[in-house]
C-alpha cells in the first residue's frame, strides 16, 4: 500500500496561491445599471451624479470605468438602500409657493 498515491496530495506540497494583484475591472452591465440607478433618483447633472457615486464609493472616482467590480456592487448596493427622492404630487400649480393674481381675486 506504500506505493499507492495518496489520496489526499499530501505527498507534495503546492506552491501557495497568490491572489491578483491587480482588481477585476468593472462591467459594461455594471456601468449600464450604475447610469440607471442614478437616473432613478433623478441625478442629472454631471456634478449630482459624481458625488453621488462618490458618496457610495467611499472615495474620489474620477469616471465610472474607475471603479473595480467589488466597487461597483457596493455602490449599487448603497444606491439601492437610499431611497430615491419623492415625486412631487399633484401639479406644479398645487406646488406654488405663493399668492398668483388669480389668488388675490
């Protein structure tokens, strides 16, 4: 039985793995979902957009293909839990502010 091979690979030791030195870059489908969640929310503007992304990454993120992949799910995760700001309801007339003529009539 000496001469069977082991069963378990303990006759030679392997070399240790080394983890990637460099991390996963992000998706095309992760940038796509990144771009609606903060549509959703209604972000617009470039600057609302990157503090944003900013604000859930943790960090300055100079454009979206910046982020790693583990990055990019954290930050979706983080949109998610935010709520999305409230439509106003009812009209853009019920939302005035103050008096018009017609209220002074």
């Amino acid at each position: 039985m000496s001469d069977d091979l082991s069963l378990f690979g303990d006759d030679e030791p392997e070399a240790p793995t080394e983890a990637p030195s460099e991390p996963t870059p992000i998706s095309d489908w992760q940038i796509d979902l990144l771009r609606k969640a903060l549509d959703a929310r209604g972000l617009i503007s470039m600057t609302e957009r990157q503090q944003a992304i900013e604000t859930a990454a943790e960090r300055q993120v100079e454009s979206l293909r910046a982020l790693s992949h583990h990055e990019a799910l954290a930050v979706l995760s983080r949109l998610g839990q935010a709520p999305a700001p409230k439509s106003p309801s009812g009209s853009a007339w019920d939302q005035r502010d103050g008096d018009t003529w017609i209220d002074r009539l």
